[in-house]
C-alpha cells in the first residue's frame, strides 16, 4: 500500500500532512472524488476550491471546482 496526501485549498490552502494508505492510484482517486462531494456545499458564486492529490514522488491528481456569476 501507498500513501497518499490530499491538498485542498479555497484560497487557503490547507495541507495533509498525514495522508492515507491505499491500495493504488484509483483508489486515491475514488477518495479525492469523495472529498470534493463533501466540500462542494460550500462552494459560493466566484468561489473557487483546489483538491491536489500527491504520493512520495509529488503531485498525481488535480481536481479544480470553480464556481461564476455571470451576470
């Protein structure tokens, strides 16, 4: 199993530092998806939030959310 750490940011980023064991990639994938479905009530028109997942070698996946008010 790998460790894997969840970056997530709103304009302040926060950073995991303890991270999570799992299997493989996908699985860290399923997991950064589960995140963002948590933090998305939050999400405010021109808001914007970040979820970064990294393992030891550095950054694996981005998620970006933006929120616009277009008019």
């Amino acid at each position: 199993m790998s460790r894997y750490f969840f970056r997530i940011s709103n304009g302040k980023p926060y950073d995991d530092d303890i991270g999570e064991e799992l299997p493989n990639e996908g699985e860290a994938w399923l997991s950064a998806k589960r995140l963002v479905r948590d933090i998305e009530d939050t999400l405010e028109p021109d808001g914007k939030w970040v979820v970064e997942v990294r393992d030891a070698e550095g950054p694996l996946y981005l998620i970006s959310i933006d929120g616009r008010k277009l008019r």
